[in-house]
C-alpha cells in the first residue's frame, strides 16, 4: 500500500490499480481499502481506481479528536496524490463524507453516492438521538462488541443474524474499528439530508438506489438528488444496501465516462 499524509500528519494509507480518469472510493462503516476492492478491479479496465483505509481503520493512522473536517482533508491528500482532482464514489457513510468532501469544495469533477443514510422525517431524529447517546456509552467503556451490536441492531438486523455473526470470524474485524461507528455518525450530522449545502453544489452527481431497499432510504436517495442542482437520481432494480459489484460497476462507468 501507498500512504499519503494528511492536514493533520495522519498517514493515511491507499492502493492505486488501472489506468485512466482517477476515481476515488470511499467506503462507509467498517469499511476498509480491502472492502471496496471487488468494485474497484471492476473499473480498473477504464479507470485508475484508489481505494483507501478511512482514518482509524486497517494501515491508516488515526489522531484525536476526531472531526469530520479531518476526514475531508484524508481525502483531499488523496486527490493530490491522484493528480489534483478525481471523481468519487461513496457508499452509505462514505457517500455522506463525499457530499461533505464536495459541499467543502474539494476539487471533484463529478461524483456518485449509493444510499447516504440520512432521514428525511424530523421525528426520525429521536431514534438517532438515543442511538448517538448509547453509542458514546459503551464506546467510552471500551464495550467494542455491544457497539458492534448496537449499530447492526440500528440497521434493523435480526437477532437471530446478530448472534451468528458474533460466532463468525468476521466479528473480530467489526470489533477492532467498533470506535470508527463515531465518526460515521458525525460524517451524519443531525441526521437530515443537507439540503442548504447541496443547494450550493454544481458539481456533476448521480445519487443511487436499490430498488429493493426500504422506502426511507429511496426517499432520502431522490431527495438528495433534487437538491444538487447537477444532480440526477438512478434506481438499480432488485438491489439492496448491499448493492453487488458487477451490478454497480457498469452504471458508475457509463456516468463517469460521459
């Protein structure tokens, strides 16, 4: 991997593959470099794709306090290291870092979000509210495996999955970012779409959706996509949150390339 050093000195750790326009992937909660891998081999033919550790995750560094200001500057090092601009693409929390990354005025050309998870119902606010105070809780107890529990709960995961997945290999690996769930939830803010700041973007955007994921989440996709005055929406039929790489891939290509 290379690394590139942030505003603040934070290393922050990418790895570079294909050749072309520069896209930048960022990915939301748990999320690594190895993470968004599969999707970035798939645009390599076309595009040099970066993909990268968000601050406190895997070979990248991390510094308190955390702020979401310092996430925009990770990526603004990575955009020097591409060249001086690229577009981006982000997933969940990380499509939310790249509508803060874009509404700050880093040099993007164009950018796509899958899903930022924002309400778009005030009285949503209570649930994350209650969320964001538990959270805190057991983070500052050191209670890595109920915080991983307390997210995926929020996610509307069943019990029963829950339990399986503390059993599995991979909940060693949700652990040890478990303290990163704070900082996708401040990449939220209060919690409710932007809207004043998108107002003000011109980049060129496409905001995404699973056409089989749940109404609020459409809802915040298409609500997102007005508000950016360059922006456009696009449903992906039968997917999910879990969008599939070969799905996404030629959708982002086709936008991307125009």
């Amino acid at each position: 991997m290379c690394k590139v050093k942030s505003g603040d000195g934070t290393p922050i750790a990418y790895r570079r593959s294909g050749e072309g326009p520069p896209v930048i992937l960022v990915g939301g909660a748990f999320s690594t470099a190895e993470s968004e891998a599969p999707l970035a081999r798939l645009l390599a033919p076309r595009f040099t794709t970066i993909t990268y550790d968000r601050r406190g995750r895997g070979a990248s560094g991390d510094r308190a306090p955390y702020a979401v200001e310092r996430e925009v500057e990770d990526l603004a090092a990575l955009l020097a290291a591409a060249g001086g601009s690229a577009a981006l693409y982000g997933v969940s929390s990380g499509g939310a870092l790249v509508l803060e990354a874009v509404a700050a005025g880093l040099p993007v050309t164009q950018f796509a979000v899958y899903e930022p998870p924002y309400a778009t119902d005030p009285a949503a606010l209570r649930a994350r509210a209650a969320y964001t105070e538990r959270l805190t809780e057991l983070l500052a107890r050191g209670l890595r495996d109920d915080a991983v529990e307390l997210f995926l709960s929020a996610m509307e995961l069943h019990p029963a999955t829950i339990e399986v997945m503390r059993r599995s290999p991979l909940w060693a690996d949700l652990a040890a970012v478990a303290h990163t769930l704070a900082y996708d939830n401040q990449v939220l803010g209060e919690g409710l779409i932007p809207l004043r700041r998108l107002s003000a973007v011109t980049t060129r955007a496409m905001i995404v959706d699973g056409g089989a994921s749940p109404p609020v989440v459409r809802d915040a996709a298409r609500a997102a996509a007005r508000a950016l005055p360059r922006g456009r929406h696009r449903t992906l039929t039968g997917q999910t949150h879990e969008v599939a790489p070969h799905v996404l891939a030629p959708v982002l290509e086709e936008f991307f390339a125009a």
